[in-house]
C-alpha cells in the first residue's frame, strides 16, 4: 500500500524536467549547487545531458549560443543570488542578439525575501532579471509547473526570440501533487514560434521599391542566419542578382567567395548603394545607425525584413517595412518577383566585383609572409586556409585585432558556422561558445582568441577536457589587450592597463587537465598544430606567438573612445 501510495505521487523536481522533456529540450548548461544540486543529479538519470561549467557566465552563454544554433531555448541552470547574477550577463547577451534561451535559477522563498529576513544568498531575483530579459516569470505551486514552463518556452522563442528568466523558489521542488494530476498539468508547447506572414501590401511596396533601384543592396544579419530559411535567401540572391553584404554571423549563408558577395568592398557598397534591403540586419552601431559618411551623401532607400515590427524607423526612416518572418518574406518576395526580374544594371555589379577583386588581391601576399613571431595576417592566412579545407568546422571568435582580422580575412562556406561576439562586441563569450557548439553540433571547433578575451572564460578548459569535446583553442598571444607595447604613463614600472605577463604559456593551462598544448611562434608550426588538433578532435590550445606590435589599440573601433580634450598639466 505504501509503495502503490507513492507510485501515485510526483513532485516539482520530476515535473520540471518532465514538462522540458515534453517539449524536446535535451540538454542543460550550468553550475550545480543549492538548491539544483539535486534537480541536475535527477535530470541527468533521466537522460537529460547537464554541462556542468566552472562559472556560469560561461553556462549562459554557450546556452545563449545553443538557442541561435537550435531555434529551441538553450537552458542556463544557476544556483541562487551570487549564480543567479553570474548567469545574468549572458541572459542580457541572448535578448540582444535576438537569441532564444532560458535562465531557470533557484531562488530563495518569498515569504523570506518580501520580509527581508536574510534567508541563505537572499535576493529579489525575479525584479533584477526582468529589465535584462525579454520575459521573466516565477513558479509557486507544482501544478503550475506545466504551465510556467510553457510560458517560458513560448516567450523565448516566438515573435523577435530573446532570454527568458524563470524563478523556483527552493520549496517547488519538493512539493508532491498526484502523479496523474501532474501528468496532466504538463503542456506541449504547439507551434511556439509561429510563421508570421507578410502583408500582401507590403510585399508589393518593397518589389516596387526594388525595382526602382539602379544600386541595390542587399545586407544579410544572423537573424538571417538563425531564421534557417538558407534556400529561400539563396534563390532570392541569386534570382535577383543583387550584391550582398554579410554582417559577422551571416557570413557562409552563401559562401563568401560568392560572386555576388560584396564582402571585401563594404565601404563601397555602403556609400554607393541607392536601394538597401536589410534581411535580419539591424541599422545599429554596427552599421553606423544608417547615416553619416559611411553612407555617402546619395539618397538612398531603405526595405527593412523583421519580425520586431517596432524596429523599422529605428535609426532612419524605412521606405519598405516588411514585417514578417525572414522565411515567409523572402518567399513571397520570390514568388512576388515572377520570371522576368530584372538584374541590377551591370556596371554596378562589375564595379563592386573589380573592387572585391583588387582587395583580395592587396590583401593576398600579406597572408602569406611568414615572420616570426607571426603577425596577425601571417597567422589568420594560416586559418583561413584551415576553414576552406574543413568548411564544417565552426569558428569561435573574440578580441579586438584577432576579431577584426579574423573577421575580413577568414572566410565561411556554411550557414551558422561563424560564432562571435554578436551586437554587443562583448569579451569572454568564447568558451562556452565553443563548448556548445561542439556538444550541440559534433563538429569540430576552432576557437581563435584574443589573448586578453581568452582570459575572461579560459578556466572553462577543464571543462572542454573533461568531456573530451573537439575544440581546438587558438590564442593570439600578444602579450595584451590590442598589444602588449602599452607602458604606465607615471614612469613607475608597474604593468600598463593593457599588458600582460610576456611571453605567458597558455598552452601549459590546457596541459593542465590532460588536453594538448603546443608553442606556435610560425605560420608553419600553427599550421601543423591545428590540422592535427582537427584530425585528432582532442581538447588542443595552441599558444600563438604574436609580435606585440602588430595590433591598434581597440581594432576597428577605436574611434568610439571618448578622447579627452584637456591638455595634460
Ligand atoms: C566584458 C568585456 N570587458 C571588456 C571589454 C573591452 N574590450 C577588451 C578588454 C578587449 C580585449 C582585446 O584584447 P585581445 O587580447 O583579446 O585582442 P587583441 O590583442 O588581438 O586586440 S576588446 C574590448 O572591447 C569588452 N568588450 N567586454
Ligand atoms: N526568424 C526571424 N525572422 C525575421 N527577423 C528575425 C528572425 N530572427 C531574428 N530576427 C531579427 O533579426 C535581427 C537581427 O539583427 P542583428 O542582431 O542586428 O543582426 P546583425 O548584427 O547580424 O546585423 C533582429 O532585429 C531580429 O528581430
Ligand atoms: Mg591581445
């Protein structure tokens, strides 16, 4: 009788990871502890995979990268309060970039918190996740586990996807309620990030608005990229004949080496252009908000595909909003486009072509030198050739110089197979980048980092030994943050803001727990430690010797440095 009466019991530790088994989620990233110390053990015997990390920033971002990679919510398991803070910049991380992931952390009980009565890591966590998430929500009672997991999911991944907090107090856990009854409070999310159809109207205004263009445009985001509606972009590229830009993450949507790719002529393109179709690309920072010298002084038109209809007008003024999902507008448009489109008047396109090729060609003997130390165009030819030969390999990136060069000279060949700091340009989301791309694609990772970028995340080593995952870590060792020539303005020796230790051995850390370390300080010596990192598939860091001379301080963009006017006393 006893043992039929707990048959007939569940509790919210079984509900919980019954209703992400329901809805097909199979993998969890995070940091065991009080209270989900239990929950990860119980979620792992249920066939649940659980990354344990070494903190979980790092178990947050690579859940932030898992949902851009998957279209289902990566999940980020913290601990309370001081846990629950560590994951919360990789939470902010995934809202930003558009990227669909869940941050379930346990909490302290409310009756403790509300009075303020110091319960253990106490902290109001549901009110500080709200303003950095695109939805946040906590659970009470078991029953309503069903459900707040299926809030959860929706939230995070229909309409523009984002992070989503879910709160559990430490006593949901260990609340029992019938079995039955929980089987049946349990939900299946039906259809959670429905196809949003453009207007008919719409479709119309923005065929019109190309048609008119002598000089279109067309600038793919990784909105492209996570929509996985590759086909349809492709046909709409090359049906139309339109030159592309790629942004960082869309590169290999069509490979970069595409004769319409208008890649390695950006600031042609971009001041030229009469006609500009952003297809999952936002008018930001990045793009220089859509105005200004970067965009010459023509008068151009902009046709804008979102599923966010609130960003259009956003940075300047959209002639053709195209509100929809990347997959349904592009379809439309083709079917919109008929059999006689019209290409884009030749001396347009061979004009960006010869500046594409004149570029390359510029650009071709410095990848080849072979100094040593290596510079960073020395080494990144070396990469760039690694990634031609393996185009599915996944490609981590981070830094400043190691970003920018790596960004322009390493071309992809596959969708969704360039991995980097996304809209923010924020340091240290490398490791857990690379952990769950490897765990959630089995392809093998190439990670390249900046020596200061690998710091923010290099324990996470141990973690990639531990699971023996196929990462091969590449770190530009310039002795810095930019390079490693900075000295203390104040005369005293003490190091710069931007040094480091010389000549610092990376390749020992990774030796530490049982993975491959190599000194690289040549092309050649690089070359053969990554081909046979990416032979092998074991956990590898290569310590790349970079002349400390090579970099400018914050790459690319340093121009959004505020620079002090005050003369020096
Ligand atoms: C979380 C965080 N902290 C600090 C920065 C500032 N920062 C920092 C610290 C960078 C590191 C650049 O040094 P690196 O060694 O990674 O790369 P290079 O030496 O190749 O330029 S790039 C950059 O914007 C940041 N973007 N994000
Ligand atoms: N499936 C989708 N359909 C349409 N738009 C999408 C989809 N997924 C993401 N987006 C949009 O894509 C855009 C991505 O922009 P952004 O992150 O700035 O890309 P990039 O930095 O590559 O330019 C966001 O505005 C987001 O709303
Ligand atoms: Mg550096």
């Amino acid at each position: 009788a006893e043992a039929d009466a707990q048959q007939a019991l569940t509790d919210g530790f079984h509900l919980i990871i019954d209703a992400l088994k329901l809805n097909d989620i199979n993998t969890i990233y995070g940091v065991p502890g009080i209270p989900i110390t239990d929950f990860g053990r119980m979620a792992q015997a249920e066939g649940i995979r659980v990354i344990s990390f070494r903190h979980e920033q790092n178990a947050g971002n690579a859940a932030a990268i898992a949902g851009y990679l998957t279209q289902k919510p990566g999940i980020c398991l913290t601990v309370s309060a001081p846990g629950f803070l560590n994951g919360l910049t990789a939470l902010a991380h995934a809202t930003t970039n558009c990227w669909p992931m869940i941050q379930i952390s346990g909490s302290s009980e409310r009756e403790i918190v509300d009075l303020q009565q110091g319960d253990y890591e106490e902290m109001d966590q549901l009110a500080i996740a709200k303003p950095l998430c695109k939805a946040a929500y906590r659970i009470l009672h078991a029953e309503d586990i069903g459900i707040g997991i299926a809030r959860a999911i929706r939230a995070a991944v229909s309409g523009r996807p984002g992070g989503v907090y879910l709160d559990l107090p430490a006593k949901l856990f260990g609340q029992v309620m019938d079995a039955a009854a929980g089987t049946r409070s349990l939900v299946k999310v039906i259809d959670p990030a429905p196809k949003q159809l453009p207007a008919p109207d719409a479709i119309a205004r923005a065929l019109n608005v190309l048609k008119g263009a002598k000089k279109p445009l067309i600038i793919l985001g990784k909105g492209a990229s996570y929509a996985q509606a590759d086909d349809e972009i492709r046909a709409l590229v090359e049906k139309s004949g339109i030159p592309y830009l790629p942004m960082s993450m869309a590169k290999g949507l069509l490979p970069d080496n595409h004769p319409q790719s208008a890649g390695a002529a950006r600031s042609l393109v971009l001041k030229e252009a009469d006609v500009v179709m952003m297809i999952g690309a936002r008018l930001n920072w990045l793009l220089s908000h859509g105005k200004g010298k970067q965009w010459g002084s023509e008068p151009k038109k902009f046709i804008q595909i979102d599923i966010e209809p609130k960003e259009m007008d956003s940075n300047v003024e959209i002639a053709a909003p195209l509100v929809g999902d990347i997959g349904s507008c592009v379809s439309a448009l083709l079917d919109g486009m008929g059999g006689d489109w019209q290409r884009p008047p030749a001396g347009w396109t061979d004009m960006i072509r010869e500046k594409v090729e004149a570029n390359i060609a510029k650009m071709a003997p410095r990848l080849m030198n072979n100094n040593s130390p290596m510079d960073f165009h020395g080494a990144l030819g070396v990469l760039k050739t690694v990634i031609k030969e393996r185009p599915d390999a996944i490609l981590v990136n981070e830094g400043a110089n190691t970003l920018d060069f790596a960004r322009s000279i390493i071309d992809m060949y596959k969708p969704r197979k360039r991995l980097d700091v996304g809209t923010w340009g924020v340091m240290g989301v490398g490791m857990g980048t690379a952990i769950a791309a490897a765990i959630e694609t089995g392809h093998p990772v190439l990670a390249v980092e900046g020596d200061s970028a690998f710091g923010f995340s290099g324990m996470e080593v141990e973690t990639i030994c531990r699971y023996n995952l196929p990462v091969c870590i590449v770190v530009f060792n310039n002795n810095g943050i930019y390079r490693g020539t900075d000295v203390n303005p104040s005369g005293s020796s003490d190091a710069a803001t931007t040094v480091f230790v010389k000549d610092a051995r990376y390749d020992k850390m990774m030796e530490a727990f049982g993975g491959v370390g190599v000194y690289a300080t040549s092309p050649d010596e690089l070359r053969r430690a990554v081909n046979e990192a990416m032979d092998s598939g074991k956990p590898t860091l290569i310590n790349a010797v970079i002349d400390e001379k090579a970099g400018t301080e914050s790459g690319r963009i340093g121009n959004l440095n505020p620079q002090s006017v005050v003369a020096k006393k």
